[in-house]
C-alpha cells in the first residue's frame, strides 16, 4: 500500500513540480543577501573550501549522531516497549508509529515558519543553525533519559517528542549546507553530507544489538544504547551549535571567490 501511495505521489510531483523562484527577502538582510548573490554569481568554488569550514563539519557531526539515534529508534525501539516497558507485541507496533507522526508535524511546521522568518529577513545562524541544534539537543536528552522513566507512557511521550523535534535537522542543516555552496556544487555537497550521514546507520543498529547481547537483560542492553546514542546527539548538538553559521562561512567561501573574478574582468 506505501509503495503505491509512493508511486502516486512521483507521479503527481513531475506532473506539477516547478523550480524556484528562490524566495526573496521583503527588507535587505546584510551579510545573508549578500552571500546569496555571491553564490549566484559563481561558477565554482575549489571542494576543499567547502568541506573544511566550520558550517560542513558541524552538519555533518550532526547528522551522524542524528542518523545514528534515528536507525536505533527505527529499529530496536518496538522491541524495547515490548520487553523494557512491558507492552503487548500488537501495542508496541502501533505506538511504534508515534514519533513518525510528531516527526511529520514537526518537519512540516519548522520548514514553513523558518521559511517565512527568513524571507521577512531572519537570522541564517538562528534558525538554519542554532534551532536544528538545540533540536538535537531535546532529542538527544529525551534519548538518553528514556531508560530513566519508570511510567510507560510517559516514557513513549518523551521518545515521540524528542525523535520528532530532532528530525528537523534533516532540512534545516541541507538547507544550511546549501547556502555555503555554488548552485553547481550543492548536489555533491549535499551528496557528502548525506553519504557521511550515513555512518551513523551503518553502525548504530549493530552496536545496539552487541549491547543487547552482552547485557544481563534486553531491557538492560537497550537502555545502555539509547543512553549512548542520546548522550552522543547531546555532545554533537553543542558543536552544531558552536560550528553551524551559514552566513559567515557563506562569506568565506564565496565573496573571495567574487572577488577574485571582478579583479579578473577588470
């Protein structure tokens, strides 16, 4: 049934897509507009400058640990409301679907306003890099507290809350990256950070069911992950939140670059 639903929804995004336009402040915004025409104007930037400012690196330590959290929750979490809270098979997999919903609100809600903020001009740096990490933070504190709560349902309702406001990292932190790049360049970029980004799949389902295996208990193992995997969002959203601006970087690794040309032509 998902996979149609899929195939529709393909169908009717290149039946009505359209590019652009990009949306355009209503009052100058400084630094941020002027990073936005300078990556207008420029064919390409070496990769390097764009991999090693400060705004990529934290992204991408974000997303790990964000994408870590994510596949341990995907997978393990239905077993660990069956066996650490006590909780029917039938009832466990249809709570299972509670952090997808709040997730889905979340993405939904924080796209559209900080689409808008930054269009009546709003700070790149708050809302594409401190919201996302204070974001990872709840996340990751709700993460690592899950084991700690002794009442089921409140413990559902700090997984559901926490997953589904750190899951707006996902757009904030591309859109982020995006703004530090040439539009001939987003693509790779983009395309790093989401192949690095997915470490954090590779080894977290892994590493839990290692400590589920070696604990005295299931219950046991699976606290001892989600512990892990929180305490790690926590420790990655505080450098997201001292790295991730894209509008100095964007200055960085653009104005330099326009300049250069200008010298050029003149």
């Amino acid at each position: 049934m998902l996979a149609v639903v899929g195939v529709v929804w393909c169908i009717v995004w290149l039946l009505t897509w359209t590019e652009g336009p990009y949306s355009k402040p209503a009052a100058p915004r400084g630094d941020a507009e002027s990073a936005e025409e300078a990556a207008e104007s420029i064919d390409r930037v070496p990769w390097m400058q764009i991999f090693r400012t400060p705004t990529f690196i934290g992204a991408v330590v974000a997303l790990i640990s964000l994408y870590s959290l994510f596949t341990a929750v995907l997978t393990w979490l239905p077993s660990y409301f069956e066996v650490g809270l006590g909780y029917s098979r039938l009832t466990a997999g249809t709570m299972f679907a509670l952090p997808s919903f709040v997730a889905m609100a979340a993405l939904f809600l924080t796209t559209a306003i900080s689409d808008q903020l930054l269009s009546r001009g709003g700070s790149y740096r708050l809302l594409r890099g401190i919201v996302p990490a204070l974001a990872l933070l709840l996340g990751g504190v709700s993460l690592a507290a899950l084991p700690l709560i002794d009442t089921p349902a409140l413990a559902v309702a700090v997984v559901s809350v926490g997953y589904g406001i750190a899951s707006i990292n996902f757009p904030l932190l591309n859109a982020a990256v995006s703004h530090i790049c040439p539009p001939r360049q987003m693509a790779g970029t983009l395309g790093l950070l989401l192949a690095l980004m997915a470490i954090g799949g590779l080894i977290a389902p892994y590493l839990t069911g290692v400590l589920v295996d070696a604990a005295p208990t299931a219950a046991d193992g699976y606290a001892t992950a989600f512990q892990i995997f929180g305490i790690a969002a926590v420790v990655a959203s505080i450098v997201a939140l001292f790295t991730v601006n894209p509008e100095r970087d964007a200055r960085k690794v653009l104005q330099p670059q326009q300049t250069a040309s200008g010298s050029a032509e003149g």
